[in-house]
C-alpha cells in the first residue's frame, strides 16, 4: 500500500527525528488522516494525542 493510500486507523512507524513526547520504545502511531494542503503532512495520534508529521517521517506498520 503506498502513503497516499492510507486509511483512517491504519498504524505507521515513526522513523523521523525525535519530537517532545516520542519514546523510542513506542513508534507506533494511529493514521487520522491528510492534511488539506495536500499529501506531504498527515494527522495522527501518538499516546493519546493528535500531532501533524511529515509524511516522509513514517512508514507503514507491517
């Protein structure tokens, strides 16, 4: 499945650079969505909260 084919609830990886709140021991993340600027920027959540990522820091959870 490729990136822009996402679907709200499919679980990615984080594998960008750390952010405030990231545990590397729990890269895993819930897809929320695309962010209407198009297909660069997405919405998940990560232990209870909403973060916009670049689409370009994850990957799809096998």
């Amino acid at each position: 499945m490729s990136k822009q084919h996402m679907s709200k609830g499919d679980m990615l990886r984080y594998i960008g650079n750390h952010f405030d709140g990231f545990r590397e021991e729990e890269p895993y993340m819930t897809f929320l969505g695309y962010d209407s600027s198009g297909w660069l920027d997405i919405w998940v959540t990560y232990q209870g909260e909403v973060k916009m990522l670049s689409v370009h820091d994850i990957e799809l959870a096998a």
